[in-house]
C-alpha cells in the first residue's frame, strides 16, 4: 500500500518514494537535556512514532536518526537567553554533564513508557563536535562564512534559495524596523555557527578549535550529525511545527550550502499541543511532564491514545476533561479486548475476508497522511461489528496496533487480572515507603521508576499506596 504524506517544503500531500528500495531514512530533531520534556514534545515524539511505525508496516526498513541536544548553551539563536544548562546544574548541585546525563535517561524512560520506539541512533551533540567543526570548515572554505566580534556566522546572502521551507520574504524582513541585539551579523538571518565570544562567563562546556575556544551554534549539530548517519540526501526530515521558519530553514542553508545537493526529500512537521493559556514550551518554566500525568493517575497510554485522537497536523488541546476522556475511551477498549478474551484468547491465524477489509481501511487510512483519527474510527466499528468472531476481532486489533502501539496484545483476560505482586516488586514497594517515612524523596522517586519500568503503577491514597499491573 502506498503512503502519502504531507511535505511542508511543497504545502502539497505528496505520494512517498524513498531514494533507495525498501530502506528509509529519516531524522528527527530530539530533545533538549536542561530539563524534563514536556507533554507538548511528547506529542510530536508520539506522531513521529506513527511514521515510523506506518514505514515499518509498510516494509520499510528505517534508519531513524535522533539528536540529543547536550550542549546545554543555547536554545535559540541569539545568544540572548540564558545558559540552560548552567542554570539547571546550579538550582541542582550537580555538573551540566550530570544534568544532562539525567535528563537524558529521564527521556528515555518517558518514550519508553510512551512504547514510542528508540531511534536506531541517538546521537549526543557533545560526541560529535569534530563533525560540526569538520563542517563549519567546508562551509568557510566555499565562502558561506564570516567571523565577527569572535563568533563564526552563516551568511544568508551566500544562499538564495534561504527561508524556501518557511517560504520567508527576505526583502520584507530585511527592511523591516525589527533591531537584531547582534550587532555583528550583516544580515539579521544570519546565524552563529561557532561561538568563541558569549555573554555567559565560567563557560564548562568548550572545545578547542580553528576559530579558538569555544561551542557550536545551536543548528550545525543536526546537519552535521543527519549528513554523518544517512548521507548528504536522506528521505524524511521530522520535528515540531516551531521549527520550520528558523532552525529547520537553518538546517537546511548549512548542509545544502556545504554539499551543493538537495538535502532533505520529505518535511514532515507536527502541529503543537497547546493548553487554554497558550503553547507549551520548557523555556516558560511552568509545563507538564509524563510524571505530573501519572501522578493523577493516568497511564501513559491514556495519554498517547489522547495524541492519536488527533491528526498529528493539527493542534492538540490539552486539558484534564479531554485527557479523561481518553482514559475512558482506552478503559472502554481494554474492556471489550478482555471480554472477547473471556469467550477466546486466542488471535485467528488468518483473517477473514470482512476482517481483510477493516485492515485494508485501517492502513489506508494510516497512510493517507499518517490519519490516526480515522484509524481508531475503523478500530471501534470493528469491535461493534456482531457478524465479525471474536478470534477475527482480535487478530485485528493485534494487527492494527503495530502501528498505534498501545499495548493491545498484552491486555489481560479479565480472570487474570487479579495479580500477586512478586515478591522482588513488592521489596521495592516497601523499600520505596520506608524512603519516603525517611524524608528521601529522590530515593523514593528512582523506587517509583523502577517499579513503574518492571510493568506496575503506584498511586498515593489515603489508605496508602495502591499498585496496578500496567496492561
Ligand atoms: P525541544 O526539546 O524543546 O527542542 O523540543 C523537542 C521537540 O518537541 C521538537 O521537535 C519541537 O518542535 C517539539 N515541541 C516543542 N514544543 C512543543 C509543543 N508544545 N507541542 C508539540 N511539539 C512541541
Ligand atoms: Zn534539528
């Protein structure tokens, strides 16, 4: 079957045809490591998933790229925040390497609770710093560069097909009243790719280079890192919405630049979630993390179910009504998986013609521009479909879910769901309660996550600490 999928770089849905028979590959702009992601970020991991997941079942096999943003510096252009790292590392007492390191793990954890699965790579910016200074080079040699007040920066001036994602008006720009704080740069598109001179003092994070001590810009990590794992030209190209008018269109200036070829077949962007009060983002300090939704008792899969509720072009908003209805709509689903089970545990080897045809729906739908909402929709007319078996039902749902992944072929008949806890996850709980009467709240909180990774949720209650095996 034939994926389509929405090119940002065209504004047209586009048929899919990757450069090489039967293998993908595709990048996507990972997480920053000064902090928790947030649930905004977890969205557009989620819809990234279902991409992938729509390839594999496809018969792709994909390369997926992710970066890990550990130079903790910079998260926009400017300079003119403040250093992230720095500040996280202080609040907390540790090293910014330390800090980075746990919020690395910390991702880890919450994308694999999401069942969202691990990139085939995941690359750390700090481990590839000679890349971007190998790349900086070429680009200074074929005379895309200029230094000033210390600093190396792109000129956009060398690149006139610069802004064509974000479809930029240059001239506009260009003469418009906006004042650049920078006052080096001689266009104010023009970026940073190597920083010698900052206004943050006591920088830790600095390597040596042609251009003097110093740290990369915040865009040179993923052109060089995609270019060194999937080559000059690689298929699809993901991330947030937000990163189309500058870092993606900064991406893309770099690397096109240095290699003369085009970069990036497929843009795939996914639309923000947002919450009443506006956009989600770390930088407002206030956000909600995957731990802020299990502490109010949702699964983690309430949550990515509330994400494939939406199409991942359009905008997500948060709220605990919507999320609640997510959680009763997957409840609902888990009840009719387990009473299906009660009459027959066992997926048919073969699916019915009916059956074929609600596959055939599902992964059309799937394909047509990654459109979750209508694939649920075929899901629940499956389940209310009387003429269909039990046995067709669930070999279908077991079918459908290698692209929605929420866990549905480990759901539980109903007469096993009453558990004994083992005895090693029940010395943890204990362990974990003794913590917490100690006033050791960070040991109680590393108890939680392991208990939660070995498949079981804790919830507080007044009558102490109730312990659910995760279906
Ligand atoms: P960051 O860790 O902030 O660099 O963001 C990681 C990914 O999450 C990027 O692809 C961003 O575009 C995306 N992102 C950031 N904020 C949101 C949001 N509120 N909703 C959806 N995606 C987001
Ligand atoms: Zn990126």
């Amino acid at each position: 079957m034939d994926l389509s999928l929405y090119n940002t770089m065209t504004r047209t849905i586009e048929p899919f045809v990757p450069l090489k028979n039967g293998v993908v590959g595709m990048y996507c702009c990972g997480p920053t490591v000064y902090n928790y992601a947030h649930i905004g970020n977890l969205k557009t991991y989620v819809f990234e998933d279902v991409l992938r997941r729509t390839l594999e079942y496809d018969g792709y096999t994909v390369n997926h790229v992710m970066n890990i943003t550990d130079v903790g510096h910079l998260t926009d252009d400017g300079d003119d925040g403040e250093d992230k790292m720095v500040k996280s590392a202080k609040e907390k007492g540790l090293s910014v390497y330390e800090i980075a390191q746990m919020y690395t793990d910390a991702f880890f954890e919450d994308i694999d609770a999401l069942h969202i699965k691990r990139p085939s790579i995941a690359c750390k910016a700090t481990d590839h710093i000679q890349d971007m200074i190998d790349l900086i080079k070429r680009l200074e040699a074929k005379g895309h560069t200029y230094r000033a007040g210390g600093n190396v920066y792109f000129s956009i001036d060398t690149f006139p097909r610069y802004g064509a994602l974000a479809r930029l008006n240059l001239e506009e720009l260009q003469s418009g009243a906006r004042i650049d704080i920078d006052l080096n740069k001689k266009n104010p598109k023009d970026f940073v790719l190597w920083f010698t001179q900052s206004k943050f003092e006591n920088q830790v994070m600095v390597w040596d280079s042609p251009w003097g001590k110093g740290y990369p810009g915040w865009h040179i990590e993923c052109s060089a890192m995609s270019m060194k794992y999937l080559g000059d030209t690689f298929d699809i190209h993901c991330g947030g919405i937000d990163h189309v008018p500058v870092h993606h269109t900064n991406e893309i200036a770099q690397s096109e630049a240095a290699t003369g070829k085009k970069w990036v077949n497929y843009w795939v962007h996914g639309e923000f979630l947002i919450n009443e009060t506006g956009k989600m983002s770390k930088s407002k300090g206030e956000f909600l993390t995957l731990s802020r939704l299990r502490e109010k008792g949702y699964d983690p899969m309430d949550f990515r179910y509330f994400c494939l509720g939406g199409h991942y072009r359009s905008q997500l908003v948060f709220s605990w009504q919507s999320m609640d209805s997510a959680k009763n709509a997957r409840k609902n689903l888990i009840k009719q998986i387990q009473s299906i089970k009660k009459i027959t545990s066992e997926p048919a080897q073969k699916l019915s013609d009916a059956a074929l045809s609600y596959q055939k729906s599902f992964v059309e739908h799937l394909n047509n521009d990654l459109h979750t909402p209508r694939g649920l929709a075929v899901l629940w007319t499956l389940l209310k479909d009387e003429t269909l078996p039990g046995d067709q039902k669930l070999a279908s749902l077991y079918e459908f879910d290698k692209i929605l992944g929420l866990g549905l072929t480990d759901i539980a008949s109903e007469s096993v769901q009453e558990f004994v806890l083992p005895k090693e996850i029940q010395d943890l709980v204990d362990e974990r309660a003794k913590a917490k009467r100690a006033k050791n709240y960070h040991r109680a909180d590393e108890l939680r996550v392991i208990v939660e990774k070995s498949g079981y949720t804790l919830k507080d209650t007044a009558d102490g600490t109730v312990i659910t095996k995760i279906m």
